[in-house]
C-alpha cells in the first residue's frame, strides 16, 4: 500500500513557499536599501488611513527615515519615524529566529514591534492630543 501523496504542483508549491519563507524579511531588507541607494524613494503619498481618518499612520514617512538612516543621519531618521531603525532590526531577528527555530523569541520580536508600532501612531498624531 502507498502513502498518500499530494498533487505534484502542489508539492512544488508547498517547497517555494517553504523556501522562501525564512529569507523573506532579508529580501525586503535588500529592496528597500537597493531603492533608497539609487535615489529613487520619491514615493507620492497615498494613505488610505490618512485621506479617510484624516491620521497618520504608524508607517507615514518611514521612507523619508530610511534614507536618513542609510545617509548616516540617525538623529533625523529617528525624529522622522523611530519605526525605521526598529524595521530593519525586526526583520534581521525575525530571519535569525526563523533559521534557529525560536518560535516563542520570534512571537516576543512581532509582540515588541506591534507595540512599537501604537507608539509611533500616538507619536504621529500627539497634535491631535496637545491640541
């Protein structure tokens, strides 16, 4: 009797998938250097949280922060967006803990980010508060 086996497409599917996965965050990493490098992070701004909740966004001008970064300006990358030097940190610990097998560090590393994330939304929109 033969064991169950799938759907060869869908097997080959399942390895790019599986793949993929863990060098997913170095890949973003790599694009969004490549992008800022060759001087083409003009990006119009299209928020559908800004232009509907009249709010910025946690994410609202993290472009404009990388490239600061990548320019060796640390002070203004993080007065533009503190989230741009946690990304690039998140995702290096979230490739690390993938190919490790750290499960339970890879939830604390997406559980810090998330809270990281609300405080650069209160960050974004303190006017609103002070008034």
């Amino acid at each position: 009797m033969t064991p169950y086996t799938s759907n060869p497409g869908t097997l080959k599917l399942q390895r790019i998938q599986k793949l993929g996965s863990p060098y997913q965050p170095l890949v973003i990493l790599g694009v969004l250097f490549a992008y800022i490098t060759l001087q083409g992070s003009y990006i119009p701004h299209i928020c559908l949280f800004d232009e509907i909740l009249h709010l910025k966004c946690s994410f609202c001008g993290i472009t404009h922060s990388f490239e600061q970064l990548l320019k060796g300006n640390v002070l203004r990358s993080v007065t533009s967006n503190i989230l741009a030097s946690f990304l690039i940190f998140h995702f290096l610990m979230s490739f690390i803990f993938s190919k490790t097998n750290r499960l339970n560090l890879q939830s604390l590393n997406n559980r810090v980010f998330l809270v990281l994330v609300c405080i650069q939304f209160g960050l974004n929109n303190a006017h609103l508060i002070s008034g």
